[in-house]
C-alpha cells in the first residue's frame, strides 16, 4: 500500500517529481451528484441539455464554479476515470514500421486504476447510448453537421462540438477522423494557434509503451533479462544498470532545421538514458542517443541535427568500463 502524503487542491501539483498522482472520489455531496447525472440519462433518459437546466435550476455549479450546459454534462459523461479506469494504447507503433490507429479492442485499459463513481454496468448502459446517435451517421453526414457548427459559431472547439444539439460528440469525431484536427480540416477549420503539437505529443505519450515493450523484448531476445519498474517505466537490465526511455519530438524552426528537446528523468537517476528522436512528420524514429547520467543542473538537452562528439556515440570512450558495456550492450537491442 503506497504512503499518501496530502490531497491536492485545484491548481496544485506535486513538488516532489518521483511522487505519483493518482485520482480519488471528491466530497460526498459531489459524488452523489455525478451519480444523479448518469441515473437521469439512463434511467429517466433526460437529455444533457435537459440535465444541465434541472441542475441549474437547483442553483448548482461545476466544479468551476460555471452553470452546467449541455457540453459540461456530456464530457461528464463520457469520462472513464468516473468507472475508475484508465485507457492508453490507442495507438499503436513499432519501431520502424508504421504508426496505426489501435481498435478499441486492442487498447489498453487498466481496469480498476481509480476508486470508482460510477457501476460499470450504468457507465456501458451511457455509452451504448451516446454511441448510438453517431453509428447511424455517415462519414459525410457527420462533416455536414460539424460544417453546420462551424458556420453558425465561427470556430471549433470540443466544448463547442459537444454544446451543439442532436450532433454527435466531440469524441466521436476524433474516432472517426482520427483526431479533431483532422475533422477540422475537412469542413475547413484552420485554428488560429497551430495545435498540431497537442496531438503530436499524444500520440509520442501513447506510442511510449510501445517503445518500452519492443525494447525489453530485444533485449531479452538477445540473452539478457529487463525488470521494468510499472510506476516508473525505469528499466533494471540485467541487475547492473538501469535505463529510461524518452521520446523526442521534432520540430521544425522557421529556417526549415530540426530541432529536438529531450527532457531527462533526472529524479530516477538512470545510467543511460535512450533518447529516440522522431522523424520530421513524427510518425518514425530517427535514430537514438544513448545519453549517460549527465552531472548537469538543467533537466532538459537541446540538440541540433549535427551535435559534435559531445553527445555522439563516441562520448562512450570518456565512460568508465562499466557504462562503456551497458551502453554497447543497451544500443545494439535498440538498433
């Protein structure tokens, strides 16, 4: 059983970066209200928009302090972390092959990774419900709405999406489309701040235990043994040294160079650190750097496409004999 330390308040973060947060259920009176929330939609089969006027009505808020719409009420719904599980994997990539689009059968769900709000049997019964409304929908059809939307409101947002009435959610764009950016382009939308980064950087965080799986399995293919710690990802190899992974992604100046910023889990202190740099596009690895533990203040490297001997694999020749094998040994399961 993990020691909690305090419970944290909102715009509150951890101070301590080996610290795990985890989620937990709020005041009673706010339970009790979530769960109202989902019996009115099942059960009564009230509408969200029809929801949010009874709880304003009763003078109730959100949790920030804002009347309920018809938006807040759906994305409340739909959230998983109210049945006490967590989703992640919906992607999938190997290295070197191309990155896909996971079906939801192969996600991985840690079931039971939070204290549960809501029966899982009133959470499935919801989401046949919602799923319903955009499964008789064609590809086309679905666009039309969304370009409905658009033309009425003058932008895109999730909220917006989910306030619109007899639209199919936000989610249920990014399922089909991919992701809402993509759903944007198609009906013309082009944000005024680019976001690409935003779903780039979801993708890199689901792509990452893909890395580490492909990786402890070369590894022990090649003869050796991976412990992999499950809070950190921190990987034990062989009982004589451990190593992180990180994924970099790539960006681009205005000049048209590459750019790569690699934040290093200095709190673990792991021997090496394997940092895999992204293509261009960030669909494919670029290469790998086998960084060792830098005595350095700043947590985070900033490489350029060509970095010198510095940060080359010939830094391993300043290592002693020791981190000289762990890093020959760890690069030729990454390779």
């Amino acid at each position: 059983m993990a020691n909690l330390r305090a419970r944290l308040g909102r715009g509150e973060h951890k101070s301590i970066a080996t610290d795990r947060v985890i989620l937990v259920p709020g005041p009673p009176d706010e339970v009790a209200l979530v769960r109202e929330v989902y019996r009115l939609f099942t059960d009564a089969e009230k509408s969200e928009r029809d929801i949010a006027n009874l709880l304003n009505e009763r003078g109730l808020v959100t949790d920030l302090g804002r009347a309920w719409t018809r938006g807040t009420v759906h994305q409340l719904l739909i959230n998983e972390k109210y049945v006490g599980d967590n989703v992640w994997a919906r992607t999938s990539f190997k290295l070197k092959r191309k990155h896909v689009l996971n079906t939801e059968d192969e996600w991985i769900r840690a079931e039971g990774a939070f204290t549960p709000v809501v029966d899982r049997v009133v959470f499935a019964r919801t989401r046949a419900i919602i799923d319903a409304r955009s499964a008789r929908l064609s590809d086309e059809m679905m666009l039309a709405l969304l370009a409905s939307i658009f033309s009425t409101k003058g932008m895109l947002t999730g909220l917006i999406i989910d306030e619109a009435e007899e639209a199919p959610s936000s989610s249920a764009y990014r399922s089909r489309f991919g992701s809402l950016l993509r759903a944007y382009e198609l009906v013309g939308f082009a944000p005024d701040r680019d976001y690409r980064y935003l779903e780039i950087n979801r993708k890199l965080r689901q792509l990452h235990p893909a890395i580490v799986y492909d990786t402890m399995a070369a590894l022990e293919q090649a003869g050796g043994t991976v412990v992999r710690d499950a809070e950190t990802d921190l990987l034990t190899i062989n009982g004589e040294f451990t190593a992180s992974l990180v994924v970099v992604r790539c960006a681009q100046t205005a000049a048209g160079t590459l750019r790569w910023k690699v934040r290093l889990d200095t709190p673990l202190k792991p021997d090496l650190t394997v940092a895999v740099r992204m293509a261009p596009g960030n669909e494919l690895p670029r290469d790998y750097y086998l960084l060792p533990r830098l005595d350095i203040g700043d947590a985070v490297l900033r490489l350029c496409e060509h970095n010198g001997l510095s940060l080359d694999a010939y830094r391993f020749d300043d290592l002693s004999a020791f981190h000289r094998m762990a890093a020959r040994r760890l690069w030729r399961a990454a390779a």
